[in-house]
C-alpha cells in the first residue's frame, strides 16, 4: 500500500501531496476528525517508516 493510500483513507484526510523525490508527505486534514498519531499510526501499519514530529502550520 502506497504512503498516499494509506492516509487518505482516513476520515478527515482532505489532501495528500507525496514528494517521491524528497520522501515526504504533505498532508492536509481536518484536526477535530483525525490526529497527527492516527496518521502515524496508519502509516506505519501500512509499513511505511515515520519519522520525526512533522511540522504543523497555522490554520
């Protein structure tokens, strides 16, 4: 399952940008319908490595 799938399959999920070059992920959703751990989470039970705290811009 590819980083994209596994996040935009969760409720709350509006946008996912996957930089296959820098091996990231950008990621817009709504934060009272899902948090950054259920993400982390879902990534990594799709065995994909997660790193870091991510960073989390003003709304």
């Amino acid at each position: 399952m590819t980083a994209s799938f596994a996040v935009e399959a969760l409720a709350g999920v509006k946008k996912v940008d996957d930089d296959q070059e820098k091996h990231t992920l950008t990621i817009v959703f709504d934060d009272k319908k899902v948090t950054v751990d259920a993400i982390k989470e879902a990534l990594i039970k799709a065995n994909h490595r997660v790193e870091g705290n991510g960073e989390l811009l003003p709304k």
